[in-house]
C-alpha cells in the first residue's frame, strides 16, 4: 500500500464572511489587550454560528460573558451589521462600522455591580 500524503485543494467554498476580517478583528484585540491591562477583562471566547460571529469577553473565565462584539452576517438594516451585548443580552450600542462602535462606547463607564 502506498502512503503518501496527498493536498487537497477545494477552491469551491462560499465567498460570504464568516468570521471577523484582519481589520476588525485587530480592533477588537487592541481594545481587548488595553482593558487586560488595566486587569478589568481576563479571558475572552469565539463563537460562530450560521446569524453571527461573536467576541466574547469575560471577567473570569468561569462566569457568563460580560459584553459580546458580534458582527451580524445577515443584516435586516445597515447599522445592525456590528453591535454589542450586556450580560444580560440587550443591546448597548450598534452600527455599521465596527471602529467608530468601538470608539462610541464609553468602557469606563461600563462597570459591573456586585
């Protein structure tokens, strides 16, 4: 029998986004790395599923995500396309450019209550 490895290259896949882009990804982990620098975050998840893509960030990693970046891939409108999510599920803040959703939402203020 023979053993050699052979590559396999399926160029037939769907050219829809199914994760984050460099771009937006890299903005999410600039902002993840200061917060774990001040110590208000400490670990962090993905999830993916057919509706979205999602940054989850955890005050510790047993307890249930503090916030949630997801990046919608099918928008019914155009600034439901990035928006983040409390504990809890609600909506704190959506738009159609991830960036400037990054940059509007006021972190500091966001403080969890014991």
């Amino acid at each position: 029998m023979n053993n050699k490895l052979r590559l396999v290259i399926n160029n037939n896949f769907d050219k829809r986004e199914v994760f984050f882009i460099k771009k937006e990804l890299r903005s999410i982990l600039n902002l993840y790395a200061q917060k774990v620098s001040s110590g208000d975050w400490k670990d962090y998840g993905l999830s993916i599923n057919k509706k979205e893509v999602t940054f989850d960030i955890y005050q510790r990693s047993s307890d249930k995500p503090i916030y949630r970046i997801s990046k919608n891939l099918n928008p019914k409108r155009k600034d439901e396309k990035f928006y983040i999510l409390d504990r809890n599920g609600l909506i704190v803040k959506k738009s159609e450019n991830l960036d400037s959703l990054i940059k509007k939402v006021e972190w500091n203020r966001l403080r969890l209550i014991k």
